[in-house]
C-alpha cells in the first residue's frame, strides 16, 4: 500500500494516516506500507518512506498538527499520471489512499480510470479531508469540526475582548477562511443568540455584495449596538473592488489579510470609526489543541476503512459519513464512487442560516452540535 497527503492540513489529517496504516498492517495481503512524502510528488520524485515499522511515531504525529508525510499543490503535467502508474507497479502497490480535498478527488478519480484502462490492477481510494466541509457525497469532512469548535469560540473570545474595550474600539473585522461554500463562516456564529449578540454581522462567500452595501450594515449596527463585529469569508466577492484586490495577493502582502484589510480601510475613511482586523490564518488548520475528539475519532475510523474497501477490491471512490441519527449522534461509513462528485463543491444549505438575524438556523445547531463534542460557547457578561 501506498498512501499521501495533500493539500493544506487540518488538526485531524494524521489520525486519518494513522487508521489507514494501522489498519493496513493488521490485514495479511498487505506487506508493505509506503508513504509518499509531499503529496504526489514524492511519488514523481522518488521519495518515499516505509511506515509499517513506525507505528509508535504514527500515534504521536496524529495529537499534532501540520501533514507529518508533507503536503503540496502540486499541478500534474503532461505523462505525470503515467509515470504514477508506472512507480506504483514497479513498487507491486496494490492500494493507493489518497487524503484530501477536491482536487485529491479528482486525482484520484483519473488515475483510476487510466489504470483501468491499461488494465492494472490497483486500487485507488479517496480519503476526504477539509476544514471548508465542501465535498459532496458525505455529510461532513474530517477538519471541519475541530475548525468549528475553534471559530465558534474564538469569535466569542475576541467578541468578549471587544466589549470590554467598547468606549474605545468601534469595528472588529474577522476573516475567516473555509473556501466558497460558506460553513466556516456559518459556524462562527453558533455562539450567537441573537441578532445584538458577537458576531453582528455575518457575510457568505456565495453572495456577491458590495463595499457601499457593507458600509451601510456596519454604520447601522454601530447605530443599533454602540459596537460591530463583521465576520468576512476570504473568498468572498466585492463588485466594486477589482478582483487583483480581493482577498489575494495586492491586498493580503501589504496587509497579511485579504479583503479585510480593503474594508477595514474603508470603514475607517468613510465612517471614522476605529477599526480591527483579526486574521487568523492557519490557526483554523494548526490548533490541535482545540481538536474536536468527534473529529479525531471520525478521522481516524475513516482511514481505517477507506483500507478495508480497497482490500475488497474497490477503487475509484471515497469514504464517506452517513449520518444516521443526531443524538444518539451516530454516523456510518460507507464507500460511494467518485463519478459524479469528485471536485464538486457542496454549499450550506440555505436552511441552515437565518439571513434576516444572520445567525445559524436549529437545524444547522442540531447538525453543529455533535460535531463541536457539545461545546457552544456561552459568552458571561455582568
């Protein structure tokens, strides 16, 4: 067996390499365990590591944060897919797990499809990971919780900061990461009570706006509550500012923040008010402190059994979580096929968030609920 990961980490992206390989040495077909070492390019590049016999250092890099076996972004070329198949045969790998987001779905999608093709005989596994909680096929992804627990909290941490400066700051800005689909965003708002309570002001990254439009919702909520807190997904889309400034790179190397830093400006040329930028960046992907154990143990459950299928013979999909029941919380594993879902992006559903109080709905609180271990915020004010 040979397994990678890719793509930007999550807390729990090593749990899920340690159920794989612990699973892999339990079962006798398989006789060694190689780990590709920064995604696919260690298979290109011909850097590859043994696993089996480190099983002690497995268990210690799962409670740690970061892609132990490296990850990348790495674009295949032209004969790449090829020459992957090429090694993998030339190593006698019979399985090939893969862990990561949309694009490991399509790859693993493809080189599925070009093995068969040149009739050998590998199998090819997709294991899902993303703090964005984009994929379709599963009803979650193994990061997104521990993200979660981390912005639902944070949030009423830097909302309870903010409070006690009110006679001072005026506007918090927090940029939240999570891609184009809006569950991030969604859940830093679980600790939100009502339409005065942190964060005042929710946007989603699906909804194009534009900045007058958020100038007037941040000078009324000053209005309103003497104080805002604007969450801002990075990917989300302004009209009237150039896309070269939007959450990429003119903005983001000048400010360390992306269209925050353009808004937080405007805030304070064209309202006065005294304005923060919060940004924190990979702390979503990195704070394995704050993991949830919901997360931990999915992630590693998921590794394990994206192992068990493809000792069966199946390639081509992914293992995904089918939620059964919300309490008992419980979710089963199964195996579905990557043809009609790989790199597709699954949104939050709209009745999952309020609009009007821009607030999480009960359902998105029911679905939240176990995920986060139970743990929703509860701000203390006197």
């Amino acid at each position: 067996m040979l397994i990678a990961q890719s793509g930007g980490p999550t807390p729990v992206i090593n749990r899920s390499l340690q159920g794989a390989v612990e699973q892999a040495v339990r079962l006798k077909g398989i006789n060694h365990v190689y780990a590709s070492r920064n995604g696919i390019e260690g298979i290109l590049n011909e850097q590859l590591v043994l696993l089996e016999g480190r099983l002690a250092e497995l268990e210690q890099a799962s409670l740690q944060p970061g892609s132990v076996l490296g990850a990348s972004h790495y674009l295949l070329a032209d004969g790449d897919f090829e020459r992957i198949i090429h090694r993998l045969e030339q190593l006698q790998v019979n399985i090939f797990c893969f862990i990561g987001g949309n694009g490991s779905s399509r790859m693993v999608k493809a080189l599925h499809q070009l093995a068969l093709s040149m009739g050998k005989n590998i199998q090819f596994v997709h294991i899902p990971k993303t703090i964005d909680n984009d994929l379709l096929g599963t009803d979650h992804t193994p990061g997104f919780a521990s993200a979660s627990k981390l912005v639902s909290h944070m949030i009423q941490w830097i909302g309870m900061d903010m409070a006690s400066m009110k006679a001072y700051d005026k506007v918090g800005i927090v940029e939240v990461m999570g891609g184009n689909a809006g569950w991030l965003a969604a859940a830093s708002a679980l600790g939100k009570k009502n339409a005065s309570a942190y964060p005042q002001l929710v946007y989603m990254p699906k909804h194009e706006t534009d900045v007058e439009h958020f100038l007037a919702q941040v000078e009324e909520a000053y209005r309103s509550y003497g104080q805002v807190m604007a969450v801002i997904p990075d990917h989300i889309k302004f009209r009237n500012i150039q896309s070269d400034q939007t959450g990429n790179k003119q903005i983001r190397d000048r400010l360390n923040t992306g269209i925050s830093g353009h808004l937080a400006a405007a805030v304070r040329e064209r309202l006065g008010l005294k304005t923060r930028v919060t940004a924190p960046g990979v702390l979503y992907r990195c704070m394995s402190g704050m993991a949830s154990q919901c997360d931990m143990t999915e992630a590693y459950r998921l590794g394990a059994e994206a192992v068990r299928f493809a000792s069966e013979g199946l390639s081509g999909g992914m293992v995904r979580l089918r939620r059964v029941s919300n309490d008992p919380y419980h979710c089963d594993i199964e195996w579905i096929e990557l043809d009609d879902i790989a790199g597709k992006e699954r949104y939050l559903p709209p009745e999952f968030w309020d609009a009007e109080q821009q607030m999480p709905t009960r359902e998105f609180r029911e679905y939240m609920l176990p995920l986060v271990d139970g743990q929703v915020p509860e701000p203390v004010s006197l």
